[in-house]
C-alpha cells in the first residue's frame, strides 16, 4: 500500500507488512530541511512539488513501533536515491513486520549492501541470531558486514 504523507514525501506498506517512509519536505533531514517555501503556493515555481537529491528514511514494525539507527535516531537522514532504493529492499526481506518474531527461511546469497542494512537492523533488534536465522544465514555474517 502506498501512502502520499502531507506532500513532503510517501510511505509504503510492504507484503512483509513493514512500512518504510521517505521523506524530503520542510523540516525532514534532506536538501529541503531549511526550505521555507511553500508547495502550496499556486504563485510559487513547482507549485504542488518537492524536489530533493536526498531524503530521510524510516522503517516501522506491524505495530507502528520504529526501530533505531545505530545512531540512536529513528530516521537516517540525506540518503540518496540509491540509497534509498537500498533500504526499501532490505526491509522488504525481513519475513515479519513485528520486532518481536521474525521467522523465515531465504533462498539466495545476500548482497553486500543487502548484509549492511540487514546487520544494521539486527544489531539495533540487539537479536543477530534470530534474523540471522530468518534469512538462512550464519549471525556473524551480519555481525561483520554492518558497514
């Protein structure tokens, strides 16, 4: 499911039941966080759109509970495109939207930056062997690739 979030960015529900957001308006972590204009204004250039080179991301369990970036914070902000289009894949392979059960088995090889996002997740879920598990890898395959 998609989601248009006060025109400043959109979220998705993924099958997985996990739902990422991306954002790039006023006030988010992006080229526009300082912006002060309105996409609103029928007078404004670009009325009714927000460009940006970069954008926040956040990822949220079924029950709407955030999980943390190793930073502490519930959003990594200034991600680029690629980077974003990262993030949304990984999360799509976790098998469970619930921090509390992940239980799934994977059928191929992870990707470099498939073992970054993932052992980021893990590491903030404090819980390497059970997403380890879920996707059919050994723990320390995500220990090691945090990025």
């Amino acid at each position: 499911m998609f989601k248009l979030t006060a025109g400043k960015g959109f979220s998705v529900v993924l099958l997985n039941d996990w739902e990422v957001s991306v954002q790039w308006g006023p006030g988010n972590y992006g080229d526009n966080r300082w912006n002060n204009a309105l996409p609103y204004d029928k007078s404004e250039p670009g009325y009714g759109e927000w460009q940006s080179k970069t954008a926040e991301i956040r990822a949220l369990d079924v029950l709407g509970k955030p999980w943390e970036f190793p930073d502490g914070q519930e959003v990594l902000g200034y991600c680029t495109v690629e980077q974003v289009l990262e993030f949304i894949s990984a999360v799509s392979k976790l098998p469970d939207g619930t921090t509390r059960k992940i239980g799934s088995r994977r059928r191929k090889p992870l990707e470099a930056w498939e073992r970054k996002w993932l052992g980021l997740i893990a590491s903030d879920l404090e819980d390497f062997d059970d997403v380890a598990a879920s996707i059919g890898v050994e723990p320390d395959v995500l220990r090691n690739d945090r990025g």
